[in-house]
C-alpha cells in the first residue's frame, strides 16, 4: 500500500511510490500515454499513463474520468522542471472514486454572474484557489503579528444594542422581548473595554454594512481586525498600523510568491511597502486634489476618486490624518490644537485600492463624549456601559481597523472585492 501524501509534499518523496487523491483538473491524451493532471487543493500534479505499463484495461479505464471526477493515483514522484509544481508521476494505478457529470464550469469565458451562481465551484479554480491561498496567508499573518507582540483576542458580539458607526447602515432584527437587535458593523467599543482589562487586545471577526453600494470596493458582510491599546496616542496607533502592514505583505511575497505569479500580480508596488509609510495631514492631501485640478471642498471626506489620486503620488500606502471632526465617528477625539479636526487616520493603498486601514485615537473624557453621543442623537441608554469606560479609570487609548477583503483585493492584484471571500454576500447577491 503506497502512501497517501498531498502534492505540496511531492518534493521530500522523490523516486518513492506514492498516492494522491484529488480531482480531476484537466486530462489529455496522446495515442498511447494519457496525462491525467489531478488537483488536491495543495496543488496540482501531471500523472503519466502509458498504456504498455499499466495494460489495456486500466488505461480504457480513465476514460470515464471526466472534469472534476474525484479519483485516487499510484505512481513514482520524479522532478520535472516542465510540469505544474516541478514533480510527476509515473503512474501504475488509478482508483476512479466519483465520476462528475457535465461540469458547468469548463475551461472556456464565463460570464460572472454565471461563475458568482455557481461560487461553490467557481472555487475549485485555480484562480480562485491561489486568492483564497494568500487570503489564508494574510489571516495567519494578522494572528502571528498580534500574537506575538502580546495582545490578546478578544471575542466582541455579532447581536450589539446600538450603532457603532452610523444609524443608516445597520441591519436590523427582533431580539426575543427585548426589541431590536442589531448586526455588528464593528467589534471596537468592545475592543475598547477590552484594553481597559487587558492592556491591548484585538477583535477579529464578521462585520456588516448595510450600505446599498454597488462599487468593486464594497460587500455587506466582510471581516475586520481591530486592535485596541490603552495608553496609545495617535503616533503610536500610526506606529502600530505601519508595522502590522508590512508584516503582512512582507509575510505574503515571502509564503505565497507562486500564487501571486498564478494571479499575473506585478508585485513592484508590493515590494516597496516597507518603513517608514509616508504621513500626510487631510490638509496637505486637499492640497494635493487642488494641484491635480480636482474642485474638492475642505470639510468633505475623500472619495473614492480622491483617494485614487492622491495614492498615486506615492509608491506605497499612505497615512492620512487629521480629517475634518465633523465627517469623522463620534468617538473619535478632537485635536487639541486644532479642535475642527480629529485625531483620525486612513491608510490608503496604491494603485487605486483606496482605504485599508482606519483608525483614531478615541475621546477618553466622560463630558465630552457624553455631548457626542447627544450632538448625534444616539441613545444614551444604549452607550451607559460605552461611557462606563470613562468614568471608572479613563486613560488615552486608540486602535484602527482593518478590512480582510479590502487588503486581499490590493495584494492580489483584483478588480472586485467579491472574489476576496469564498462566499461574498452584496446587495445584490446572497446566494450560494
């Protein structure tokens, strides 16, 4: 009995006889040596078949293999500079497990909304396994990076009571005889409770928007990571974001360098995200919309476009801080020296990808905050535990929010955000 092993292993079993299991990709024949290339989700792997080895009858066998059969290989692993993976298979045996019938998704142009009604097996290709790779490798890198420099993982709840970032984009429900319920849009005044405790924490999880956007940039279920830190003020939040993203993408160019090359990604720009992130105040980037001849009114929060052209003046993301109080959340505390602006900041990717990263330092005085959640019509009610916070031990603190999809679509090189998530839910679209 040979030994079952995964394709990303096929190095450490050179001229050994083993066995892969997996799924028809694609299978070609020349006379009397067929090529089965079987896919296990690690990668793929070219089986050769040739007819005077293996007999008439299995060779006539894998005929009935068709796209997406599952079916198990036997053979002897040999370098093959040529082949998917640099390894064949020199194959003796085939065990066909299931055969597919008319697959939908072949290996012509489809439309997509034809691949997004199909999402659960659009994933099997090799496009969308290379995404969901890097996906997964940005993921791991986000837990390795908080993880070790001591924060800890705090849970916040998906039900909260109340809107943390604007009363018109929240999905609403019955909660039981408690009235109304809502969906996260984010996880961050638990965050901040957290780092009363704890010191500094992260909330990793779903979040939703009830925005009704069409744009390649929006989807209304998407993941956040978020990490709170007592004692920070907004330098150190811009400190904090700096170092987090080029862990990142350092961590993505140095483990998923194939499936960056699979997605054609030109990773110039990539290679450049590294310290110091140039920092530039909402001021100098109305400045730079002005010199581009674009009519933008100071007091407006940047657009799409806008963000757009200001990233294109720099060779890596970009902080902007200091945006105008008035388009910025409640929580977020106000100069000092400048009370019309707030300690806030976004981090904009180049090539057009716009926001990534945003974040402030959060208003720690009781009064002030109170007056906040009034000026806003919030319910008081509803932020008591919120302003708890204040009143039992308030320190300076910040954190800032990361967008998984947002960040996958950058690194990736992709048009739309609804191939960052294996299953992306828009207003338009809830299904599969």
């Amino acid at each position: 009995m040979a030994t079952k092993v995964y394709i990303e292993d096929l190095s450490r079993h050179t001229g050994e006889s083993v066995t892969l299991q997996g799924w028809l990709y694609n299978m070609r024949s020349s006379g009397k040596i067929k090529f089965l290339l079987l896919r296990d989700g690690t990668g793929i792997c070219q089986g050769v078949l040739v007819k005077a080895a293996v007999g008439e009858e299995l060779f006539a066998m894998c005929d009935q293999l068709t796209q997406e059969s599952s079916f198990r290989m036997t053979g002897t692993v040999r370098a093959e500079q040529r082949a998917p993976g640099g390894f064949e298979m020199d194959v003796t045996a085939v065990e066909i497990i299931s055969v597919a019938k008319e697959y939908p998704i072949t290996p012509k142009e489809h439309g997509v909304e034809f691949l997004a009604d199909r999402r659960h097996l659009w994933l099997r290709s090799s496009r969308q396994h290379a995404i969901m790779r890097v996906r997964h490798e940005i993921i791991r890198s986000i837990r390795e990076f908080f993880d070790g420099r001591g924060f800890t993982l705090l849970d916040a709840p998906i039900f909260t009571p109340a809107a943390c970032e604007g009363t018109s984009t929240l999905f609403e429900t019955d909660y039981f005889d408690l009235g109304k319920a809502y969906l996260t849009q984010s996880g961050q005044l638990y965050g901040e409770a957290g780092a009363m405790a704890l010191g500094k924490v992260y909330v990793f999880g779903p979040t939703f928007r009830a925005e009704k956007s069409k744009t390649r940039r929006h989807l209304t279920e998407f993941w956040m990571v978020e990490p709170e830190v007592a004692f920070n003020d907004l330098n150190d939040n811009m400190d904090l974001a700096e170092d987090f993203l080029v862990h990142i993408v350092s961590n993505v160019l140095k483990n998923r360098s194939a499936e960056l090359k699979a997605l054609e990604r030109n990773i110039a720009f990539l290679e450049n995200v590294k310290k110091p992130l140039p920092r530039i105040t909402y001021d100098e980037a109305v400045n730079i919309l002005h010199s581009k001849g674009l009519p933008f009114e100071w007091g407006n929060d940047l657009g799409g476009t806008d963000e757009t052209v200001i990233s294109e003046q720099f060779d890596r993301p970009v902080m902007v801080h200091r945006y105008p109080a008035e388009v910025k959340a409640f929580y977020m505390k106000r100069d000092p020296q400048n009370p019309k602006v707030a300690l806030a900041v976004d981090v904009l990717a180049p090539e057009g990808y716009g926001e990534i990263i945003g974040g402030s330092q959060r208003e720690d005085d009781y009064d002030v905050l109170l007056g906040r959640i009034k000026e806003h019509n919030l319910p008081q009610e509803a932020f008591d535990w919120y302003l708890d916070l204040r009143r039992f031990g308030s320190v300076p603190h910040s954190g800032f929010g990361l967008g998984v999809e947002r960040t996958v679509s950058w690194i990736c090189g992709l048009d739309h955000v609804r191939e960052t998530i294996p299953f992306p839910r828009m207003i338009y679209r809830i299904t599969p």
